[in-house]
C-alpha cells in the first residue's frame, strides 16, 4: 500500500502522467465536466473535500508553474483568493481570465478534480512546470 503522496489512484496517474504545461483543473460542487474531459469526482457532501485541502496536497506534489483563475473570484470569493495566493510560491504566474473562458479551458485538460467545495468561483486550473 502507498504510504505518501497522493493516495488516490486516479489523481496519482494523471500526476505521474504530467509533463511541461500540462493541465490540471481543482473545481467546486458546481463547475461543469466537458464531455469528453476525464472527471475524478471527490465530493462527499457540501464542503467536504474542500477546495483548500485538495489544492495542498497537488501542490505538495506537482510542480506548478502556472495557475489559471476565474477573474470573478477577486470579488465573489476574495477570501479564497487571498488563500490560494499564500500557497503559491512567488515564481507562480496567476492569470485571470472569465469564468466562461476557465470553463472553456476545461476542454483541453488532462482532468477536472471535483471537490465538495461550495463557495463561488472555487475553481483553478494548475499547470505544470519542469524539475530542472
């Protein structure tokens, strides 16, 4: 049995499977799958997993060199933005983009991840970088 990191085995694949600017969505209860995009749903109830502790254990494990937001989140859900910025190292771009647009996005990433989070706009798109 696996004794550290990431201990869901789907999340744990596509982790493995990442390379330079690859995609990885961490979305609320709320943000839509597009068909043909791979859904790894972790929601239990409203709340649980949050977006928050999901976020922590990617970012313990995967590098991210960039992270995509809805531009929307800087006045509908500022508490979770300032949150996510405090995890970030500084060498992470932030780039905010429309809601709509972050959706869209999700057509071209490697999984959506969707947690029990329910608070508006909980919903990032991280990319890869590369371990030199």
């Amino acid at each position: 049995m696996k004794k550290y990191g990431i201990l869901n085995s789907e999340i744990a694949k596509i982790v493995d499977d990442l390379g330079h600017t690859d995609q990885v969505c961490i979305g609320d209860l709320g943000l839509p799958v597009p068909a043909g995009t791979k859904k790894i749903d972790l929601a239990v109830k409203h709340g649980l997993p949050s977006f928050q502790e999901i976020l922590d254990n990617y970012l313990e494990n995967v590098l991210v060199e960039k992270v995509y937001l809805a531009e929307e989140i800087k006045t509908e859900n500022a508490e979770q933005l300032e949150a996510i910025r405090k995890k970030l190292p500084q060498s992470v771009k932030i780039i905010f983009v429309s809601h709509e647009e972050l959706k869209l996005m999700n057509n071209t990433v490697r999984a959506v991840i969707r947690t029990g989070e329910n608070t508006p706009y909980s919903n990032i798109i991280l990319q890869s970088g590369v371990a030199l």
